[in-house]
C-alpha cells in the first residue's frame, strides 16, 4: 500500500521543478488550499485548477513564463518549494 510522504515530493529547487516541467513530469499540488495540475500538451505547458474548483486553464510556451503564473501576489516562481505537492509523475 502506498503511504503519501509531503517531503518526498516536495520540489527541494527551483531547477529540479524546472528539469522535472521540462522532462514531461506532470504533477498536481494544491496552494491555498486549491488544487492546480500541471502537465504538457500541444506544444503548451499547462496549468489548470482541478475540481471541484473550477474549470480555469492558462497555457504556457515556456517553462520560464509558467513560473510567472500569478496566484495573487505571489508567482508560482515564488513558491514552487513551498507548494504542497500531491501527485508527481516524473
């Protein structure tokens, strides 16, 4: 049975976030208490809210500019250490 370990997925650096976007990892993640997935498709980076949130998706050309993604007043840049990593598929 799989046990759910936060620090095991937690993204330690921004470049291992980076390798991993870049790579094809997908992974889902929640931040204030909403969940946002994060996967590759035609050619975009994508960032979409899961439900039961909503139906918001941003498309990306580059890894650089989804890091820009603003969640209030703050960028995914920002945060992407502290962010609670549900799900990574690397």
């Amino acid at each position: 049975m799989f046990q759910y370990h936060e620090d095991a997925l937690r993204f330690k650096t921004l470049d291992e976030f980076k390798q991993s976007v870049k790579n094809g990892g997908e992974l889902s993640f929640e931040w204030d208490g909403i969940d946002y997935g994060i996967f590759f498709c035609e050619k975009s980076y994508v960032l979409c809210l899961l439900q039961p949130y909503g139906n918001g998706e941003w498309k990306y050309e580059t890894v650089e500019a989804l890091l820009n993604h603003s969640f209030g007043s703050v960028t995914l840049h920002d945060i992407v250490k502290e962010i609670k990593v549900i799900d990574r598929i690397i």
